[in-house]
C-alpha cells in the first residue's frame, strides 16, 4: 500500500547531517597562544627529536641582531625556515631547528653610547667590562623579547636552549676561529683605504653599509702641466721632492710635429665630488685609449672662472661638457690640437695648492702622472685625480706600481677632522659627529677658487655608502687594519676546493651547494670573484677581540712581527672557555697569556675587535659541529637568509669557513626579496607604510601571516598590506570550511566504517588517484622549498575538485544514505583527506591544522605536529581512469552551466527541479557519462544521455565542443527527506520519501 504522498513529516532528524563543534569563525588572535603554551608543555619539540631512525636535516639560522622588535622581514625570513622544518619533519626527516642571535658589534655599542650621553657620561672614563657587561644586558634583555616574538609565530625550534654569539663557549671558538687564521698565514695587517664611519669611528664591511642619494659638490680643479719631456718620467720612488726642467719633445699629430713645450702651463682638468680630497692629492691618472686634445679660451663671460688665453687639456668626449660648467660658450674656445698618450706620459703636473706655503710646503712636490685602467671617458674629464689614502683603484695602482711609501697620506683623523697640524685646513671637519655635512669641503673649495686653481663648480645628487647603523654617509679613508688575505695559499692542507680563500669559495659556489633560486649562485659568485681581502678588524669594544700579539718595533712584513704559538692560543682560548672574552681585557691580561712561554715586554697585545660578520660567519663551528643536536659532518644542509646576505651571512659564512675548513659550512642557500607595500614601495615609518607583524597577530592570527607568506612568490619581493591580507584571510576561511565539512562527515566514523579502494565507486576512486598525483607534487614542492606551489596545489584541490565537485555531490550520498556501500567508500576518502590534507597544510597553517586534528582525536598526547605525512598506495593511481573523468568533468561543467542560466531566469531555484536532456557527439564521452550515475553528479533528480545531434535551442559551452543541453523539468513529487524530484515518491512505507530514503528509514 502507497503511503499519502499529501502528508508533511519533518525528515531533519533522519539525516546524517554532519556534526562538529569545529567553530566557522576561527578567533585566531586569542585562541593561538593556548596551543603554544599546550606545545611548550607537551615539549613537542623534544619529542619529535627523540624519534630514532631518521636521516637528519639541518637548517642553520641566520642569527638576528637583538636590538629592537621584529619588523615584517623578520617575520617572513622565521616563518619560511619554520615552513622548512616543519615540513621536511614530517616527510619522515630529523629536522632540527636551533635559533640564533648575534649579539656583538656597533648597533648595540651605539646604544649604550646613546644611553651615556643622555646621562652626561664619558664612555671613555668607564672600564672596558663595564661597558660591555652594559652591551651583554641590553643584547640579553631583547633576545628575550624577540624570542617570545618569533614564538608567538608558531615557529618551532629549540627555543630553550638557542646559540649566542656572546656565550663563553661561542666567543672562544670565535677566537679559535680567528687563531686558526693567524696560524695558517692568511692574517696579516696592511694599511689601505676601507669604509670608515667617521660617526661611528670605526671601519664598516660592505654588508654594513647601505646607499642613499646625497647631495654632493662637484669642482672641475686644474692642475698645472710643470713640464713636458717624453723622456723623463717622474719617479717619486727616487726623490719625491726634486722638480724637472721642461726639455724638448716632439711629437707627431696628423703629419704635423708638435713640440710638446705648447703643453707647458697648460692645465689637465679633473672632475671630483669630493673636494675633501684634494689635499691628499698624488697624482692624476688618464686613459691610453681616448682621445685627447689641448684647448684654448678666447671669450670669457664675466662670471667664469676662466681666463682668456688659458688653455686646458681635456679628453674629446668631455671637452663640451667642461667648457660648458666653466659656462663658456661654444665660441669662447677653440681645439688647438691632439694630445697622445705619448706626451701624457711625458708630463708632470703641478698641485694647485703648490706654492701657497711659505717655505717647503705639503703640497710642492710634483704630482704622479700616469696612465689608468679605471679612467672612463663617460663623465668628468677624462683625467682622475688620485688620493690613494683614500680610495682603492688608486690604492691598487700605486701599490703594483711599488710607490705607496711615497703616496699615502694620514690628513683624516678617526673622527673625519683634518689631522690638526695640515696646513690651511688643519681641524677642519668632513661630517659633523651627527652625521651632517662638516666644513672640510667649503674650506678646499674656497681656497682652490682663491689661488685660482678652480674651473667650475656644483652639486650632483648621487647614489652614496652609508652606515645602515648611523644612516649617515662612509669616506674611504687610509687606516691600519687587520685583513684575512683571500688570494694567498691557505697553509692548512685541506686543498680539495683549491689553495686560497677565493678558489675554495668559488668552487664550493659550483660543486658543494645547491641554490634557491638558481640566480643567487651568479650573484655570490660574481661578489667572491671580484672582492678584495677581508677587513677583520673594527675599532669598537663590544666583540670578540683578535687574540694576536705583535712584536714592538717589527714592521708588519716581518716574519717575527706576528706571535704565532700553539701554547699562547691554548691558554687564550681556556680563558675565553671559562669567563667569555672579557678575559681579554682584565688588568695583566698579557702577561696571563704571555708569561712563562714568551717575554711579555716584547709584545704589544691587539684590541681591535673582529667583524661582526666573523662573528655570524664562524657560527657553523660552536653550532654546527659543537652542538649535540648539530650537524654530525658540521655541514648545514640549508642556509636561509634575504638576499641581501649574498653580501653579508652567506659571505662571510663562506669565507670564513674555506679559510678554516677549506669548503663552504652549506649544501644548500635559500634567498627570498624585501617586503614591500601594497603598491610595491619600500616601507618606512615616515610614509606610514609598515607593516608590523605583532600588529597582523592582534588583527587576524599569525596563521594568516603564515598564509601570506606561503601565498607569495618568496624569490622576489613581497607586497603585503591591509588589502592584500583581507584576500588571504578569505583564503583561510575558504580553507577552512573544507575541513569542518569533513569533520561534520567523520564525526562518528570508526574502522568497521572503512572500505577498501578496490570495493569503491569511480568517484572515490578518481579521489584517491588525485591524491597520489598531489602526494607527490606536495612532496617535491616542499623539498624544493616551493611553499607557493604546495600550498596553491593544495588549496585548489580542495576549494574546486573537493569543496565545488567532490563534496558538493556527495553531500546527498552522506546526508541520506544508509548505511550503504557509497556512504561507507565516501567516509572512508574523508578519513583519508583529513589525514593527508591535515599533515600537508600543518607545516604552513600550525595553529588551525593542531585545531582540525584535537578537534578529531583529542587527548593530551595528540598533535597534528607529531606525525608525518601519510605514504601513498602506488595502486592509487589510475591514469586511466583520471582520463576518463576528465571527460566526465568536462560533460558536467556544461550541465552545470545550463542549469545556472535557469537559476538567473529564476525559472527553477534548485538544480534538483531539473531533469535535462545532454547531447554528447563523442561516443567515447557518451560511453563514459552512461557507465555512471551522471544526474548524482550534475545533483539533478534526472537526466538523459543521448548521441543524438543537438537541436539548435541547445545549450551549448563554448570550451566542451560536442555537448549541448536541452533544459528540462523533472517529472514527479518532491522528496521531503532528499529533496529529489522523483515519479516514486510518496509510493513507499514512509510518507513522501522516495525509494532511495524510503530504505533509509526502514
């Protein structure tokens, strides 16, 4: 007997609607730091370290400066090593994570400096233990805070004990790192033009220095030829003080002899920004290659410094330019003729400055002048004026040339004054100690134009070094300093990368490391290729210090002038052991170190302190190698920094260790970009741009900013800002409701519910294909470290082949089904993505995907964290079968579509009020749509397949050729359980099911 098919009955409770306290809205801000303090108390770390068998990974962090909270870079840079660790973990690695800081050097130094003056203090009347105990608080106190921050990211790691630079055992293999380059010949000291902060007082690497445009002078200076004589060339070796007579010369130009007395008094021009210079000034160099020609003056307008009659020598390419800034017209000179690099090279000029002394003056003697590689003939004049104190192309020439006894000067003081007894500008200052422009250039430029030794003058705006500490503008300036050499044999024996520092890194760059992405190998390559030695030493008092002695009264060439002895390093590096570095500055520290194996008298002990960048660049030694949770060959398996540490970290990390370890301490180097705005500009607190990670925490959670970070392409730079992470938090929460759709399906699924792949339907099967495929897609992104493409691989699959086609037609099968085979192959696939989806989201959504997990299996034991990810059936795969639902897919887009135009016509409000007719030309297709139950899959209540031609009303997509869709309504009653438009229903024991519910309910 038919049941009344006019009877209402409420079904809701009959269905299996899912179930979770799995919340929609996530309140990541406050949730988040429940699971870490459950980490932290679990000791999740500890316990994935305790697991055996495991091939080992190492990252080794790039330390951090602990001065001042994190900045979004900061939070980029931890997030992807966390991404890395996390999930090479759990592919079945021992991923070991030790963080870092480096806690020496100038910033710190500044701020107790800072600190002093504040308080009226003199920096220079407090011990040197004092002070840096100062320095070693202040380092303490924001590695703490920065911990805490870092933390509150979800990064793992060994957080209770991390490594410092300032620890004792760390600064005494600091110290050992540096002993081992005094022993192995590579140390020695030079004197020779480095960056040098005048502010800060104290020599800079290139990794510490940054460029800004300033505003520069420019002068045109005029030095005047003092004789012309091919045949004798100055040599300041032989008397640096002698003054030739011009002598007769000739020379060819064009089958006209020249006699090159024309050239006497004459003036070679030179173009510098930095007038400051001039009175160190040796020599000027030009080029062999250009063209040069002896021009005249023959008008000059009132307000030019030149004179009617004078006559310059001037490269060809510049000479209009120069006349131009001297502000003659083109009538007002004229070309006299061509000057060779023959008579260049028989000309001496004259300082413009000689004569301006009484008596025997600094600035008499001729100046050098010679021929140059660096001289360009793109700008200035075609001439360069050389102050080889303070500038290292010049350096170098005069050094090869054998003359730098003759050529070096010392007229800049520590501070950027004028050393005090120079005449005319004795004090006179370069910057001011905030950095400001000072009185030295006015004062040259003043004098130069008062004794008529000035063509023109300006100012340039120009991209120029400045200390990233103190923001303000560097000089090169001739000091004494302590120098790794890079290109002389390392005599240590390890000589399978080469004999020196630059072979060893440049072939480890090649043979040893592995590059993310492939540009960053050309980038350290062409930096290590063309560098010059290694500066070691800085000026300051909070470091490491070079733990060396010198003999009094040696010169730095001398074999003896070094103190190298095993027994002296062996006591120093005890002492370091025991009480940190300080021990090198305690009273009677020489005579602790020296006595009994060397006469302390004959010694004079270093205080200049190490490179910061030896600091971080020795680190591979007293972490990787010393640390039981290191790395057991003492080789970091990644290194992971921005890309500005080609120059900095990585750098020095590589020279650091091919001169102790003859190879680089990596196997591999990841580089990501800067964080930009949202419009791609640099973020600055004066623009209001930044981006403060605690601040994007407090907003929406830090799996958001973890989110960010795996969305982007990390190998460029990055925009992030108040737009950009909206879309990523739309992201999540699409993301979001696909796990708690599978929890509400699991919510009761036990084991008994499970069904083997083989007993499952096509649907399920093309599942688990689609799994095996991204298995291994997820599996080579993450070991690539290609987080944007797991991550988009990921989320796609679940947002369009789970969200829009997998659950969106399974929900009928899991809501009103009984306990039937589709309902049990369907949860089976369920427990399978949760599990899969769960361990391959976890690396980069820590918190949420913990949350998924407890949800499921709670248990104060129980964490996503501690497990790995799923292996994969190879029997999964089924390309046949993925081949044959493409067409399916394919087939269904064009329902779906049809259907959606109904919809917007508002002539059905469900696709279940359909029943379409489909037209398939294909029989291959036509075969495949018949051999499955296609209206389940459009979630309609019927359909027709058919290989007849399509009528011309047909719908039809333009991407799928050969399917049309002619609209149809479903025939029958509505059922009130399913929902499915039916002929059956109401025709069975339950009022108004269909036959399908009807079994259910029974």
């Amino acid at each position: 007997m038919c049941a009344d098919t006019t009877e209402t009955v409420d079904y809701k409770s009959t269905l299996n609607l899912p179930k979770t306290g799995f919340p929609m809205r996530a309140g990541l801000p406050t949730r988040e730091p429940a699971w870490l303090d459950r980490w932290a108390e679990m000791d999740i770390y500890g316990r994935l370290r305790a697991k055996t068998n495991r091939p080992p990974f190492i990252l080794h962090d790039g330390p951090p400066y602990a001065n001042g909270h994190l900045h979004i870079g900061h939070a980029l840079n931890k997030i992807l090593k966390d991404m890395v660790v996390r999930s090479q973990q759990m592919m079945g690695r021992d991923a070991r994570y030790i963080p870092g800081w480096d806690c020496h050097g100038l910033p710190i130094e500044w701020k107790i400096e800072e600190k002093y003056r504040a308080k009226g203090r003199d920096k220079d009347e407090v011990s040197k233990i004092e002070f840096r105990k100062e320095c070693r608080d202040f380092a303490a106190g924001w590695i703490d805070i920065q911990r805490e921050e870092f933390k509150r990211l979800g990064v793992t790691g060994n957080w209770a004990d991390p490594y410092l630079t300032m620890n004792f055992h760390a600064e005494r293999v600091i110290a050992e790192e540096f002993q081992k380059f005094l022993m192995n010949g590579t140390l020695y000291q030079g004197s020779k033009p480095v960056m040098w902060s005048p502010v800060e007082q104290t020599a800079l690497a290139e990794a510490e220095v940054e460029y800004h445009d300033k505003e520069s002078f420019t002068i045109w200076v005029k030095f005047r030829v003092a004789a012309a004589n091919h045949d004798l060339k100055i040599s300041l070796g032989e008397n640096s003080k002698r003054m030739l007579k011009p002598a007769d010369s000739t020379s060819t130009d064009h089958a006209v002899v020249h006699d090159s007395r024309d050239l006497l008094d004459a003036h070679v021009v030179i173009w510098t920004t930095t007038p400051w210079t001039i009175p160190s000034n040796k020599g000027v160099v030009y080029g062999e290659a250009f063209d040069y020609g002896l021009y005249e003056v023959t008008g000059t307008p009132e307000e030019s410094w030149a004179n009617v009659g004078d006559r310059f020598i001037l490269a060809d390419k510049r000479a209009e330019d120069v006349m131009t800034r001297a502000r003659l017209d083109p009538g007002m000179w004229k070309r006299l003729r061509s000057v060779t690099a023959d008579e260049l090279s028989g000309l001496t000029l004259e300082h413009p400055l000689a004569g301006v002394e009484s008596g025997e003056g600094e600035w008499d003697a001729p100046r050098d002048f010679r021929a140059a590689p660096f001289v360009t003939d793109e700008d200035g004049t075609g001439f360069v004026h050389c102050a080889p104190s303070h500038g290292m192309d010049e350096f170098e020439l005069y050094r090869d040339a054998g003359m730098l006894a003759e050529v070096i000067t010392y007229n800049v003081e520590p501070d950027g004054t004028f050393r005090a007894d120079l005449p005319l500008f004795g004090g006179k200052a370069i910057l001011k100690p905030n950095g400001k422009e000072g009185d030295a250039n006015t004062a040259v430029i003043d004098k130069l134009a008062s004794v008529g030794g000035l063509l023109a003058r300006g100012k340039i705006k120009h991209s120029y070094p400045h200390s990233w500490r103190s923001k303000a503008p560097v000089i090169y300036r001739n000091t004494p300093q302590w120098f790794a050499a890079i290109d002389r044999p390392v005599g240590d024996g390890q000589d399978t990368y080469g004999t020196t520092i630059r072979e060893r890194a440049l072939r480890s760059i090649d043979e040893l490391v592995t590059w993310t992405p492939k540009t960053g190998r050309n980038r350290l390559y062409s930096m290590i290729e063309a560098r010059p030695d290694w500066v070691l030493s800085r000026q300051r008092a909070w470091g490491v210090p070079l733990t060396c002695f010198v003999r009094k009264g040696a010169h730095p060439s001398d074999d003896d002038f070094l103190l190298r002895n095993d027994e002296v390093n062996a006591r120093i590096l005890e002492a370091f052991e025991a009480e940190g570095a300080d021990a090198w500055y305690q009273d009677g520290a020489k005579r602790r170190f020296l006595e009994g194996l060397v006469d302390p008298d004959a010694y004079e002990q270093v205080f200049d302190i190490l490179d910061v960048w030896f600091d971080s660049g020795s680190t591979h030694a007293f972490v990787l190698r010393d640390r039981v949770d290191g790395a057991e060959d003492g080789l970091a398996d990644l290194y992971l920094e921005g890309t500005d540490q080609h120059r900095g970290w990585f750098h020095s990390s590589m020279l650091q260790s091919c001169g102790t370890r003859g190879r680089a301490p990596y196997r591999g180097v990841l580089t990501h970009g800067f964080t930009l705005d949202e419009k791609g500009n640099k973020m600055s607190k004066s623009l209001g741009n930044t981006i403060v990670p605690d601040a994007v925490v407090k907003q929406y959670g830090a799996d958001i900013l973890r989110l960010w970070v795996a969305q982007t392409d990390y190998t460029a730079d990055q925009r992030i800002g108040p737009e950009i992470l909206k879309g990523v938090a739309d992201s999540y929460r699409r993301l979001r409701n696909t796990m708690r759709f599978m929890l509400g399906s699991l919510n009761d699924f036990t084991e008994a519910d499970r069904t083997d792949a083989a007993e499952m339907p096509e649907l399920e099967r093309w599942v688990l294909h689609r799994l095996a495929e991204l298995d291994e897609v997820v599996r080579k992104g993450y070991d690539a470290y290609d987080f944007q493409g797991v991550f988009q691989a990921v989320f796609t699959f679940a947002t369009v082949d789970l969200s829009a086609f997998y659950f969106d037609i399974r929900k009928d099968a899991l809501y009103c089904d009984g306990d039937t085979p589709r309902r049990r192959a369907a949860r089976t696939v369920l427990d399978i993505l949760f599990h899969r989806l769960t361990a391959w989201l976890a690396p980069v959504l820590v918190f949420t995907m913990e949350e998924v997990w407890l949800e499921r299996f709670p248990g104060d034991d129980s964490s996503v964290h501690l497990t790995d990810m799923p292996e994969t059936p190879a029997g999964w795969r089924d390309p046949d079968l993925a081949a044959k639902w493409t067409m399916i897919r394919q087939a269904r887009r064009v329902v779906t579509a049809a259907l959606e135009v109904q919809r917007t016509d508002k002539v059905i409000g469900a696709s279940l009020e359909a029943a379409p007719v489909v037209h398939v030309a294909d029989p291959d297709m036509l075969s495949a749509l018949k051999s499955v139950d296609f209206d389940d899959l459009c979630i309609t209540s019927d359909l027709v397949l058919t290989g007849d031609p399509s009528p011309a009303e047909a719908f039809r997509f333009p991407e799928t050729e050969g399917v049309g869709v002619v609209f149809e309504k479903a025939e029958g009653a509505k059922c009130q359980r399913c929902w499915k438009i039916l002929p059956d229903v109401g025709q069975h024991g339950h009022a108004g099911v269909c036959g399908r519910c009807d079994s259910a309910l029974t």
